[in-house]
C-alpha cells in the first residue's frame, strides 16, 4: 500500500486530470466551476477506497469492509470512470463522478506495485515491485507526470511535450 501521503498526492494529480479532461469534453461550466469541481472530486477520490472501508458511524471507527477487498475492486472503479465519462455531456453530475472515479482508479494503481496488490478482477495482483510505502516518489512522479501531459494536450495542445521532446533530442547522448 502506499503511503497516505502518496495517495494525497496522486489523488490531486487525479483531480487535474480529471478538471483537464472534463474541460476537453466542454462540460467545464461557467468559469470552470464544474472543472473545479471535478477536480476537487479527484482529490477525494483519490484517498476514497480506504475511507470508505471504514465505519464511521460507529465510536470505534472500525473497518466494516476487509482491506482491499470491495474498496479496492478494480473493475468497480473502472466501469464507474467510463460510465462516468461516457455521460459526460448528457448528465449533470458525470464531471463528479467522473473525477471521483479518477482518483479511485489512481488510488489502485497507486496499490498495485507492492506486495499485497489490488481485486482487479477476480484475485488480488500484484507488481510486485516494492514493499509498502517504499518508492512512493516514483508512483507520485509518474501520476503527475501523467497529469502535466494531459494537462499539456488539453489546455496548451502539447507545446510543452514538443519543446521537451526537442530538448531531449538536442542532448549529445542522442545524437
């Protein structure tokens, strides 16, 4: 499992991949309000497979639900991002949803490295790259470096991307 600080981390990071992609589909609202909000539904999203094992309700605040079990099931995360996109355009609250299941869904990619691994289907899977709350800089940096790409495409149509790609090209060890 990642560290709680690593799934806040990739949670934002989820959150403007979500306000960047919900603006794309043009559903941003006036003053990208309704992107703002997707964004903030990514952030939330992107802790929201531990909090929601976690009763509440009660004075103990217990788990009610396994850790990693339902939370963490992968298809469930993957077929609300889709859904959740597909009806982007057509229903009102697709750009919450949709950010809200971004950062689930980077929650378990988050998971997936370490030894303990994610339900992406049927049994856990595992990467089996690092132990828990190892490495932590490496899946953070890769989730926003996801983001500054995305964000790069959407909002300044890969400017960015090609001024770094001819930059590494002018480097000597490339030549």
């Amino acid at each position: 499992m990642a560290s709680n600080k690593a799934h806040h981390a990739t949670g934002w990071a989820a959150g403007v991949i979500a306000a960047a992609l919900v603006a794309h589909a043009g559903e941003g609202g006036p003053y990208q309000i309704v992107s703002f909000l997707s964004f903030v539904a990514g952030v939330l999203g992107g802790t929201a497979p531990d909090w929601l094992e976690v009763a509440w309700w009660s004075r103990q605040h217990r788990l009610w639900i396994t850790h990693r079990t339902w939370t963490h099931w992968g298809i469930a995360w993957l077929a609300l991002l889709g859904y959740s996109y597909l009806a982007l355009g057509h229903a009102f609250w697709a750009p919450l949803l949709f950010g809200f299941a971004s950062g689930g869904v980077m929650h378990l990619l988050a998971d997936w490295p370490n030894p303990l691994g994610v339900p992406w289907i049927i049994g856990r899977h595992s990467l089996k790259l690092w132990k828990s709350g190892r490495c932590d800089i490496i899946v953070v940096a890769a989730s926003w470096l996801a983001a500054g790409f995305i964000a790069d495409h959407v909002f300044f149509e890969d400017v960015h991307a090609h001024k770094a790609l001819a930059f590494v090209r002018s480097l000597p060890a490339c030549s």
